[in-house]
C-alpha cells in the first residue's frame, strides 16, 4: 500500500510504503541487483551486459506514477475531520554511477562526476516538467551506518507531488529574509563565510564548501555555487566540471580523515518545480556523515527527535580546521 497521511500534529505529510518491505536487503557477494547483467541465470534490474550512468524507476517505490486507491475504512476513525489523507503519487528513480561494483563516486574521474551532474540536470529539468511534480529530492545514502542494504555505488531521485517540510522551510526563511533585506540569504551567508574563513574547506572559483555556523553535525559541510543559482539546470559547462572537482575533493578529505571510507547523507535543495517564482532561493548540497569521531557516532536521540533540537558535541570551526589539514595526497 501507497499512500500520504496528514499529521494534524505537526501539519506535515507522511509517506506510507508497505511494498518496500520486500525490498532487497544486503543480498550476497555473488549477486547485485545493480551490477550489469552478465549472466542469463542472473538477471539484474540491469539487463545489459555494460553501462556507463543508468536510471530507472525504483522496483520498491515511496512514491508512484500510477498510485494505488485510497481505501477508506470508518473502523480507522478516518471520518476524523484532521485525519485525511491522499494517494502517494510521485516517481522514485535510482541512478547507478557505474557498472563497477567497487567504485564510490570518489574514485571516478572529474569527466565522470561531471557527466553524472549532467545527469542530475536532464532529471531534474524532465522530472519537474510533469504536472503532478511540484518538487525534485536527489540523494545519496552511502554505507552500512546510514542503513543502505545495497553497497553498489547508487543514488536516488524521489519526484514529490508536494514541497517537502525541510524545503518549504527553507523557503519561507529565504523569502522572509529578501522581503527584508533585498537579499539573498544563502548569498549573505556565503558572504559571511568567506569574510570569517574558519569553517571554508575548500573554495574555487565557481563554489565554497564549508561546514555552517549552525551546523548540526560534526562533519556537516554544505556546498555553494558563488554565482546566484536556484537549481542544477543553471549550471554552466565550467561549472559542472568545478562542482565535480568539489565534491570528489570533499569525499577524499572525508575518507582521509579516519582513514575509512566516510559514510554520508548527501543531499541537493534546489527550487520547487510548480512554475512559481523563487528568485530569493540558492541551490545546494548538504552532507551529513554520521561519525563524530574514528570510533563514535552522532547519533539522534530524544532531543533531536522528540523535540527538533539538534545537540552538537563539537564546535564547526575546529571540524573545518581537521578537515582542512587533512592531505588527500599522502
């Protein structure tokens, strides 16, 4: 069963996906799901023999095209005047980055990064040119301890039929802000970090990498076009190239670090794609590893979820100056 509850509570929509508890989970060396089919006893949800990026629409989706019925049942106290709720109509893609079963984004070549924001962009500009898409959520969930239960290299794109909470959010407090200021927000804090310095990682010609000022994990870094921009589409060639230097660079200083490869949340915020104007919102990537030292987690408990208040046990400015020193090319 799909579907999309209402929580009076909080006034936010929650997703319900039954089917995806049949999903696969961690299958065994011999077999990937996203590996190229090489074998006609196997068979992949790839049925060819090679591929260099491939997309396709998730077997065990959040969110559908065709959506099941709503089925109403009055036992469920549904007559409820707050408790409504919709069809869970979306798309859910998975984009793999590489035939190679043991090749993380970090280890491909700059032309090869690029071409997967390229990819990223004809997602996002078609995605969001269909009615029913109000909103297009690229990720990436990498490593065991963020609880993916498949290790080939993979990200994923949930095409939302509403404005998701965090990005609604998000936009209110931009716009707020450029109705005050005649500014952009994101501008003003890119401003801020480049005149501070002490929590930029990495900065180029065309992007900043820092950790925020109110970062909420340990190792939080977001990265920022310098150049005013509200979605991936925007990104020139030069850009693109830039951008895939950045993030390759980031991955690197995460892995040196603890001399493991860093497990993330990676994420793009970018504008909504219902035809409104959102001239005040600045696109960007945010990464969330879940370690906070070699050996200990930052982990979400009471405060953080019961209540929406994150406790950092460690000060951005000294997490930036850890990741700063580390050599990428010991």
């Amino acid at each position: 069963m799909l579907e999309l509850r209402y929580d009076p509570i909080k006034s936010q929509k929650v997703a319900y996906a039954t089917k995806r508890q049949g999903r696969t989970f961690h299958p065994p060396d011999d077999y990937c799901p996203l590996c190229p089919t090489k074998s006609n006893k196997i068979i992949t949800e790839i049925p060819e023999s090679d591929y260099d990026i491939v997309v396709f629409e998730n077997r065990f989706p959040t969110f559908s095209r065709n959506p099941d019925k709503l089925v109403i049942g009055e036992a469920n106290n549904e007559d409820f005047f707050s408790f409504s709720k919709k069809q869970s109509k979306g798309i859910c893609e998975v984009v793999c980055y590489t035939p190679n079963h043991d090749s993380f984004l970090e280890d491909m070549p700059i032309e090869k990064i690029s071409n997967l924001i390229k990819v990223w962009q004809d997602r996002s500009y078609n995605l969001g040119k269909k009615d029913f898409i109000k909103y297009v959520f690229i990720f990436e969930n990498k490593g065991k301890e963020i609880g993916v239960t498949l290790s080939h290299p993979h990200g994923q794109i949930y095409a939302f039929s509403y404005i998701p909470p965090i990005i609604k959010q998000e936009l209110k407090s931009s716009k707020d802000f450029y109705d005050k200021n005649k500014e952009c927000l994101h501008c003003a804090v890119i401003k801020e970090e480049l005149k501070k310095g002490s929590r930029i990682i990495i900065k180029t010609g065309d992007f900043i990498a820092f950790i925020p000022y109110y970062a909420r994990w340990p190792y939080e870094v977001h990265i920022y076009s310098l150049r005013h921009m509200g979605n991936l589409c925007e990104l020139d060639d030069k850009e693109v190239t830039s951008l895939a230097e950045v993030i390759k660079e980031l991955i690197a200083r995460y892995n040196k670090l603890f001399n493991f490869r860093m497990p993330y949340v990676m994420v793009i915020h970018q504008n909504p794609t219902d035809n409104k104007d959102y001239g005040y919102y600045h696109f960007h990537f945010e990464f969330y590893p879940p370690y906070r030292t070699k050996d200990k987690f930052k982990y979400l408990a009471g405060c953080e979820l019961g209540a929406g208040t994150f406790i950092n046990d460690t000060l951005p400015e000294e997490k930036a100056e850890e990741l700063r020193k580390v050599n990428i090319y010991s």
